[in-house]
C-alpha cells in the first residue's frame, strides 16, 4: 500500500469559496476514482499547514493511475493557483527497494510532459516531497 499525502497552506488572499471547492474536489477525487482505497481531506493540524489529504493506493500501478486521472490534473488547475505553500509525501510498506524511485519517477514523467503543471508548481511559495527530485 502507498499512503499518498499532500499538506497546504492557501494564499492570504485566496477566496474562501474557492478553497472550499478546491477541497470539495479532493473529496471527490477520493469518492470518484477506483484505485483509491480510502482517503481523507480535511483540515491540518500540527504545523505549519492550514489542510490536507491522503489517498491509500495499492500498489504502484494504483499510484501512477491516480497521478494520472483526469480529475487530478483538473484539480491541479482549480487549487495549484490558491496555495502557498505545500508538502506531498508518500508512506509505504511495499517492500520492493526501487519503489522510492519508481514513485519519483512517475512525478518526473508527469512534469515532464506537462508544461502547464510544471508552470502552477512553479507559482507555489514552496513545494517540497514527493517529486521534487531527479528521479
């Protein structure tokens, strides 16, 4: 199982509305897509961040499917623009030594292939974690 989590803090300025549908987008990217297990999203509490989500996906091919997914990449578009600040990090228990590098993997290939996600993580005040490094 991989537990992927994001952790965000929203601009001074972001509207409350709109923060609101961005997080109501991460609910139903959890209800919505197949290969998640069980998800959560809801405020964040000790540290620096103001929310977050978690996503337990099955395997590495439920990780790149949910990476992947349309839906994602839409709330990419809706939230990336109204956060400050961010941290996504993966917990996991799958015993296979490479999977820290397949898992960076998968973020590169989808920057990569994605000017315009590369250009909304490039507006963040900080990102840091999971894809953040060379592969």
């Amino acid at each position: 199982m991989i537990y992927h989590q994001i952790r965000i803090s929203m601009k001074p300025d972001a509207p409350k509305g709109d923060v609101a549908h961005a997080l109501e987008m991460l609910r139903r990217l959890g209800r919505e897509l197949d290969v998640v297990e069980q998800w959560a999203v809801g405020r964040d509490f000790g540290g620096e961040f103001e929310y977050g989500a978690m996503y337990a996906l099955k395997d590495i091919d439920a990780y790149r499917a949910y990476m992947y997914a349309p839906l994602h990449r839409k709330i990419d578009e809706i939230g990336l623009p109204l956060v400050d600040n961010m941290v996504s990090l993966d917990l996991t228990d799958d015993e296979d030594p490479a999977i820290g590098d397949k898992i960076a993997q998968i973020h590169a290939e989808r920057f990569a292939g994605d000017a315009a996600l590369t250009s909304l993580v490039e507006g963040l005040g900080s990102y840091e974690g999971s894809g953040t490094t060379p592969a």
